[in-house]
C-alpha cells in the first residue's frame, strides 16, 4: 500500500512566514546577547552622570545622545569581540555556555566582523562629534579590554581583575572629555571610584563560579589563592571604593552627593565584611548577596552624582 504524501501549500525548502520571524527573532536575540547588555546598561549608568557633572547640569543632548549612541556600541563591539576571543572557554564553564557561539546559534566569523563594525561605528561617531581625546579613550577602552585583558592578563595572571578594571571605569573619563575636552580632577576620583569597585564586584561572581574558572583554567583569584587572601582583597578594595567616593565629595560634588556616600559606603563595607565573617565561620557563603548590593551601590551613588549636578 503507498501512502499519499500529505497535500502542502509550499515547497520544499520554503520556510513560512512565521518560522521566518522566529529565525530573525532568534538571530536578532542571538546579537544582542553578544554586546552584553546588562554590562553596557551599568557602564551607562556611570557616564550620564559624569557628563551631566562635567557640563554643570544637563549637557547638550545632541553630545548626551552621541556620547550614549558611541558608548553602549563601544561597549557592544568590546562584549562581542571578548565573546569571539573567549568562544572555546565559554563552552567549558557552566555560566557561559549558553551564550550564542557555544550554542552554534552564530559563527565565529560573524562574530567578529559584527564586533569589528560597532568598534569603527563607536569610534567614528566620537571622533565626528566629540573631541580627540574622547575619541582616543573610546578606541583605547575596546583595544584594553580585548587585547590587553582578554587576550593576554586574563588567561595569565590572578591579577586580570585588576588590570581589567582601567576599561571598566573608562566610560567615566570618556564622558567627562566628551564635554570638556579634558579630565578634572573629580573626573579622575569618580573613575577611581568605579576602578576599585570592580574588584568585590568580580571577586563575589568569581566564588560563585569558582570551578567554572578552574575548569576553564583561567587563574582568577578565587582559583588560585587562598580564601584569606581573597578575602583580605574583597575588604581593601571596599575600603578604597568607599575612601575614593568621599575624595570626590570635596572636588566639587554637594551634601545629597556626600550624606549618600556615607550612607551606601557603610552598607556596601558591611556587606563585603559579612561575606568574610561566613567564610570564616565555614557556613553559607552567599557570595552573590554582595555582587547584587554592589551593583546597587554604584548605581543609587551615580543617581546622587547626577542629582548634585542638577542643583
């Protein structure tokens, strides 16, 4: 007996129109996850403010919207080329191996000629439509982090963290010399801030996933140095994140600015002694307790910066 082959409105091969949209919704998301948003979202929240502070309120909206429209694609073409770069640890550890290129969702040349064209997109806005040196930061802070980072420290040196912080903190000063031309000293001591932040920021995400870098074999701190060490880390940079906010608060930032640092300074300090005071006493860790408050921190002590600007 032959079966009739069952009657269909398209031919072979011919997709229809909503399998179509699913692909290009799934390509569309595929991109996306690549620039890693959340990253550029947080290095945003930093450089608004700084812009709105270096122009003593709001800036001109055509550099605010230049300055934000260059930074989150420098931050894309950064994430995306770091994803290209780290495409055969990615499979290897658990929190990264959903992402698009350990997931074959697209292919490594893609990847790199879509990282390549946000970086000449970044950089060629800012050098139209701002100045030298903040067209020179923007280029520099992708060329940092994925050649100097991500290409050489990160694989080599427990260190990386702290090297990798420069282009972490770079959104800072780049929109500060967006307005101005240059870095005031506040611009430097708000870089300061976000530069020592980095460090019990990452350092918490790095005991989460402290097999997965072992497994990797990338050498950050967790993985290769002992727990005291790590916490005796996680407490200095604290301690310099909240000292480096309260430098800031003389050069020019008023009291909502410095009551907040003070305020958030103590929570965040209490927190990172917290996660070493479960250490030590061998119960929960819960390391991701402080990676969450820290990025509460950052972002309520940049809202303060944004609102002395204002006032």
């Amino acid at each position: 007996m032959i079966t009739e082959r069952p009657i269909t409105s398209r031919a072979p091969g011919v997709k229809e129109r909503g399998e179509t949209r699913r692909d290009r919704a799934a390509v569309f998301r595929a991109y996306l996850a690549l620039t890693k948003p959340q990253i550029v979202e947080l290095l945003l929240v930093t450089t608004v403010p700084a812009l709105m502070l270096a122009a003593g309120g709001w800036p001109d909206l055509g550099t605010l919207a230049i300055v934000l429209i260059g930074g989150a694609l420098a931050g894309g073409a950064a994430s995306a080329l770091n994803c290209y770069i780290d495409r055969d640890i990615d499979e290897l550890m658990r929190r990264t191996k959903r992402r698009p290129l350990p997931a074959h969702s697209v292919t490594p040349r893609a990847v790199l000629i879509f990282g390549l064209s946000l970086a000449v997109i970044s950089v060629a806005l800012m050098a139209v439509f701002t100045n030298w040196l903040a067209t020179a930061l923007t280029a520099g802070a992708i060329f940092y982090y994925d050649v100097v980072y991500t290409l050489w420290l990160k694989r080599r040196t427990p260190a990386n963290t702290f090297w990798g912080g420069v282009c972490g903190a770079a959104p800072v000063i780049i929109g500060w010399a967006a307005v101005t031309g240059s870095v005031a000293p506040l611009g430097w001591a708000l870089f300061a801030v976000v530069f020592f932040w980095q460090m019990p920021h990452f350092y918490a995400l790095a005991i989460k996933y402290k097999d997965d870098y072992a497994r990797a074999g990338i050498p950050m701190l967790p993985v290769v140095r002992s727990v005291g060490r790590v916490n005796f880390e996680i407490v200095l940079y604290t301690v310099l994140t909240v000292v480096a906010s309260l430098v800031a608060w003389p050069l020019g930032l008023g009291p909502i600015y410095g009551i907040t640092a003070i305020v958030t300074g103590a929570l965040f300090l209490g927190e990172a002694l917290l996660l070493v005071n479960r250490t030590r006493k061998g119960g929960p860790i819960k390391p991701m307790r402080l990676f969450h408050w820290s990025i509460t921190y950052l972002t309520i002590l940049f809202i303060a910066v944004a609102v002395d600007a204002l006032i």
